[in-house]
C-alpha cells in the first residue's frame, strides 16, 4: 500500500502518518520526490488495506491512498516514482550515460586483468568485471583464483580508478568480497538464493543482481525485493539471457524484459549479451539492441586472447573488437537521448 501525500504535506506531517503507521506494525519506507512525498507501507494483510486506506484518507495532508497489488512493492514503480541512480565511486548508473562494465569472465593473472583493465577503460569503459569465485555447471571446471583475483582486481583499480564488480557466491564470502569489491554481482544460480540475498541486502555496496536462467520477471523482482528489504536499496538488475528450447545460443536474451523492467521498477537495469548469446559475434549487435531497448548499461566479457582464456572465450570480445563495439554502440545510444 502506499500513502501519497499532498505536495503541501510538512515534516511534522511525514513524521505523523509515518509513527501511525509504525504503531500499526507495519513497515514504511519514505521516498521523497520532487514534488510529492510517497510513504511506502509493508506488511498490510488485505483485510486490513480497506480500513487502513479510509481512516488515513481523513488527514487532510494525505492525498490518495493506493493498495500495491503486485508481489514486489519496494523496488516497484508506485513506491518510488523517480528512477534510482545508483552512485559507485563517481560513476552514476540509471542516468543518461550508459554505463559500461567490461573484463574477463575471470580473473587469470595480475598482468591480465590489467591489460584487459587498460584497453576497456581506453575505449570507453566505467567499471572493470572479473570473476574471483566463479560458479560453475561442472564441478570440474575452473573455479577462480579466489582471494587472490580480488587482490589482482584491487590493483587494476588502483591503475585506472575504474570501480570493480565481482561475483559472490557464498553468504560466508560476503565481508571478504565487500573487502574488495565496489559492487557486489549475484549470479543467475544464485538469483533465488534468499540467504545470499538477504546477507548482501545487509551488506553496505551495491548490488548486481542477474536474473535466475529461469525465472520469471516477476520472481526476479522478489529476489530483488529480498535485498531491498534489508534496507539496501543499491540495486542494479542485469538480464542475461534465459533457457529456452534454442541451443544454438547459450541462452535466449530477453530484449523485451527492459522494457518491462523499466516499467515495474525504479531500479537501473543492465544487460549482459556475452552470456546472453555465448558467441562472441552476436555480442554486438545484443548490446545494440539492449540500448536501443533502453538499457541502462552493458556488461560485457573481454579477453586479451579469447582462445586461451579459461572460461567463456567463445563469448569473449577482444579489445579490439571491444573498442569497435564502443563506437558502434555509442550511436545507438544518441539516437535513444542516452550517451555512452
Ligand atoms: C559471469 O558474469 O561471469 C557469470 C557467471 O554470469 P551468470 O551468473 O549470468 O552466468
Ligand atoms: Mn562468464
């Protein structure tokens, strides 16, 4: 449910109907726009939304009352009508630039990460992504340098200043990760894993959250809402790509759910085309498309040498094929209003 205030509402109004309404039980998160002050109320039972809307529609400051019936409420549209920018280390993600994270899918070694780290900042990259702990569908495969890709990822921020993003997998991970990392990324195994959620939802970085392989929409704005929930409102979504009956790609991008998701939610959302597609050469033009689509940003798997790269190289781009895409991509985006 949530209580629109009229624009003439003063604080000591906000702090009334806010102290009701914690005397009720229940949960409310204020979101002050430019004109009007929403309060957000969770943990309203149906039965009870029809009176509660009634006796608040009295005060004189309160201008509509209006029940959220959607399973997600913190991270949906009517609570918080202005988009979330989310600020990491001067960069703005959900504003007019389109943000760009590139790297390897993992973290090899000091002097690939910084080679990687150097050509994507040259051709226009804000943030630097590598995988430290890297879940994996066969047990056998690489599994990342752990710790020590973190510490590689620490120095390649050192040298270029780009913030880093970085996969964790494991609640007991988290403070090692936060140690490290300037947004923390939930993969798509992880997406309905509600302790993960709720441990980087407490955790003070921002969060990507990937959506589930096969999840719906509106399961993915749960997942986001777990973290939410803890009072971590940094929340980045980033669509990947889903399973489909397709295999000539590694997953089905899902272009349409940017649109949707702009639609439901307030949250910035991104969009990974390299595990979208798994093929280096529909990269490309995903990412146009995905900003063309409105996408807030691109995540995108860079490697020196995409045949030797231990993970995801047939989904690689090379810096520069990267640098091309940059060029390519910055054009989509002036003709959308957006800049890359
Ligand atoms: C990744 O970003 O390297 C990754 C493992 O992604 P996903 O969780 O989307 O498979
Ligand atoms: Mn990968």
């Amino acid at each position: 449910m949530i209580v629109i205030l009229s624009p003439q509402a003063s604080k000591s109004d906000i702090d009334e109907v806010t102290a009701n309404l914690k005397e009720r039980g229940y949960g409310v998160h204020v979101s002050q726009g430019v004109e009007k002050t929403i309060v957000g109320v969770i943990g309203a039972h149906d039965d009870e939304k029809l009176l509660v809307a009634e006796q608040l529609s009295s005060l004189a400051y309160v201008e509509r009352v209006v029940p959220i019936l959607k399973p997600f409420k913190v991270v949906s549209h009517e609570f918080h009508p202005d988009k979330t920018i989310v600020k990491v280390n001067g960069v703005d993600i959900g504003g007019q630039k389109v943000i760009v994270m590139a790297g390897p899918c993992s973290v090899e070694s000091e002097e690939q990460t910084i080679e990687v780290a150097r050509a994507v900042k040259a051709a226009g990259a804000s943030i630097l992504r590598g995988g430290a702990f890297k879940p994996s569908t066969s047990p056998y495969s690489f599994h990342g340098l752990g710790e020590d890709a973190l510490k590689m990822l620490a120095a390649a921020r050192e040298l270029t200043g780009m913030p880093i993003i970085t996969e964790v997998m494991d609640t007991r991970d988290v403070e090692l990760v936060c140690k490290y990392a300037d947004i923390l990324q939930i993969g798509t195994r992880n997406m309905a894993n509600y302790s993960l959620l709720t441990e980087v939802g407490n955790a003070r970085k921002p969060v990507m959250l990937k959506r589930g392989m096969a999840s719906t929409i509106e399961e993915w704005l749960q997942a986001a809402e777990y973290i939410a929930n803890q009072g971590n409102y940094d929340i980045i979504l980033c669509e990947r790509g889903i399973r489909t009956f397709e295999t000539y790609t590694r997953n089905t991008f899902d272009v349409s759910a940017i649109p949707t998701v702009l639609g439901l939610s307030h949250l910035p959302i991104i969009a990974d085309p390299s595990h979208g597609t798994g093929r280096h050469a529909l990269v490309p033009p995903v990412a146009k498309a995905a900003v063309a689509a409105g996408a807030d940003g691109l995540m995108i798997e860079v490697h020196p040498q995409p045949e030797k790269a231990l993970k995801d190289g047939a989904q690689s781009l090379t810096p520069n094929n990267f640098d091309q895409m940059m060029k390519d991509i910055s054009a989509v985006a002036r003709a959308v209003g957006r800049y890359i």
